[in-house]
C-alpha cells in the first residue's frame, strides 16, 4: 500500500552528468531520490594533512536511492552525491515522505514503546504520552561502516538502536561500544543532547556490525507531542513517579492535593486587557 502511495506523489527528472543532486553539509533537505537509470557517486569529505578532501565512498545505480535520512529528520545532508553519467530519478519531496513512511500499525507502536521504557530520560512518560512518542519514532536501518551522528555537525534527533553494535568516538578516540540486541531484549541510546540542548554533536556514532537497526525521534516531533524535555525531566527531579499524573502523596488519611508552582506569578483583574469575544455558548458540552 505504501509503495503505491510513493509512486503516486514521485515526479521523474533527469540530471546531467557531472551535477551534484546533494550537497554535504546542506541543511535544506527536501527530497528524497530513487534512480530509475545512470550511475551517482556518493563522497564524503575527510580531512587529510588539514586539506578536505572528498573521499568515494558509495555508488548508486539503478534500483538505488539516496536522501531519506535528511528527509525523515531535520540533519544537514550527510554525503554529496554526484551524477557520473547522464541520469534518472524519482523524486519524492518531504512533506509526502513523512505522511507516508511514519505512519505506524499498533503491532509496531506497542513494540516502540518497549523500547521507550528502557530510556532513561523518558521513564518519567505517561503511558498515553509514551504511546504518542512511539507513534511518531522511524525505524532506520543502517549498513556498515556508516556514520549515525558525526561529531561537530548540528543535531536535533535521537535514536535508540535496537539491534546491531556502534563505536562511539571523540576526536578520533573509540570511547565506547554500544550492542543491541532484539532476541536479548537490550537497546541503547545515544543523540539524546539533541532533545535537551541546541548544540553541536559531542561524538560519531559508526556503525561495526554488518547492519544495524535504530528508532529515531527528531526534536520538532518531540516537542509538538509533549514540549520540552527539559520540563519532562523536572518530574522526575520533583520525585513524582512515572505515570503518577503529576500528583504528590496525599497526607495521612486525607485526598491528593494538587503540587503549588512556587513560581506562580499572581495576575491582577486590572493587568488583564480585552481583545474580543472567543466565541459564546456551550462549546464540548
């Protein structure tokens, strides 16, 4: 069903030898590219002697495709990809691949959210709002060798591999391996400073086995579902339990009442201005 729906939103163009369809670094990740005929080449830029140099990588031929990471997450693009010969492509712009591709079955929501209890940062979630998360998380699948998070890069996405093993390096230092695995039921997590801070990626994550599996939840989706993780994360410093809606221990034999914010500012009837009239009678009765 959902191949049909991508055939019926792709548009074919054609892209002369030599012109570079993706550009490393481009933070204007729009589409996504199948090729219908001709070859691309993929380079990735590494730094040799202080000189960047554009190092091949991967080639793409028929049947192949190219973008949909930049596409489903808002992350610069990766690579460049190049056309060596005389092509053609499908293109598929992001808005449609995102309505399409994220939508999840409840088989596959119940499984996320699995995976969502493991997370340390988000035990704190309600059910209901552990399910909304999971409705809106991607899985990705990776192949060897390719980089998840490169450090120094913008980020504002986090993952949870499920299954397959990563190093994780600084400067160039492993620091870190992190395996998964589904049969043992063990994941683990890592871009999570994307939720929480706008800053640069403190680390690479390459993948070592010969594939990997990962959910992957980009910060814009996080907070149009629940806000802020930043404000999540306070309940779990107030000392509310996860799933206790918010609630303190009533006193001895008495009923819960409701926690005070001490930075509540008190609003006058006299600091209040009308603008107008929002509607009259008696709406969601």
């Amino acid at each position: 069903i959902r191949l049909k729906q991508i055939a019926a939103i792709a548009w074919k163009e054609e892209v002369a030898a030599g012109k570079d369809i993706i550009v490393e670094g481009d933070i204007s990740a729009d589409y996504f590219y199948v090729v219908q005929e001709g070859t691309f080449e993929i380079f990735v830029e590494e730094n040799l002697a202080g000189k960047k140099k554009p190092n091949l990588v991967q080639t793409q031929n028929k049947g192949g495709s190219f973008g949909e990471l930049a596409l489903l997450y808002l992350v610069p693009r990766a690579a460049t990809v190049t056309a060596k010969t005389d092509s053609i492509v499908w293109v598929i712009d992001r808005k449609n691949f995102k309505d399409i591709l994220m939508k999840v079955s409840d088989e596959k929501i119940n499984e996320y959210v699995k995976y969502l209890t493991r997370v340390e940062i988000l035990s704190s979630l309600l059910a209901a709002e552990k399910t909304a998360v999971a409705a809106a998380l991607m899985e990705v699948h990776f192949a060897k060798n390719q980089v998840i998070i490169q450090q120094g890069t913008p980020g504002n996405t986090f993952y949870i591999l499920f299954e397959g093993e990563v190093d994780v390096c600084v400067d160039g230092d492993e620091k870190a391996k992190l395996a998964a695995s589904e049969e043992r039921s063990v994941a683990h997590y890592f871009g999570e400073r994307a939720l929480l801070n706008n800053e640069p990626r403190a680390a690479t994550v390459r993948v070592i086995s010969d594939t990997a599996k990962a959910l992957a939840l980009d910060r814009e989706a996080f907070d149009l579902l629940l806000g802020p993780l930043e404000e999540i994360l306070k309940r779990k410093d107030g000392g509310n339990a996860p799933g206790a809606q918010g609630a303190i221990a009533p006193p001895a034999g008495g009923t819960p009442q409701p926690k005070l914010d001490t930075n509540r500012q008190k609003i006058l009837r006299s600091d209040l201005v009308k603008i107008g009239l929002l509607g009259a009678g008696g709406f969601g009765a």
